[in-house]
C-alpha cells in the first residue's frame, strides 16, 4: 500500500519538479499527482523509474510502496 505522506517528503526532498518526474514516467502530470495521492496505483516500471530518479534503496521503495 502506497504511503503517501512518505512518497510526497522524499519527492520534495529530492529537489525533482513534479512535472519532470511525470515526463520521466510517460503520464500527463494530472496523471502523476492521482498516483501520488493514492487514487491509481504504480506500475512495477514506474516504481522502477522512481527508484532510480529518487535514488531509494530496497528497503525505502518496500517502505514507500508495499
């Protein structure tokens, strides 16, 4: 289950701009912000890209999104 709070602190933490990492995903930044909030759900390649651009390890990609 996606832990918003801690997805939203660690994307703003990282300096990314919200529309970039939509880009970087392949969906509409209106797309992006659903799957931030917790309405739609990640892929397995989203998460994928996230983990690389957020630079997260295992163990925060299972904290964040399992």
């Amino acid at each position: 289950m996606l832990k918003v709070s801690r997805l939203k602190e660690t994307i703003d933490g990282s300096g990314l701009k919200k529309t970039f990492i939509a880009e970087k995903l392949g969906i509409s930044y209106q797309g992006y912000l659903k799957k931030e909030n917790g309405i739609n759900d990640f892929t397995a390649t989203e998460i994928s890209i996230l983990k690389d651009l957020l630079k997260l390890s295992n163990k925060e990609v299972s904290e964040i999104f399992l």
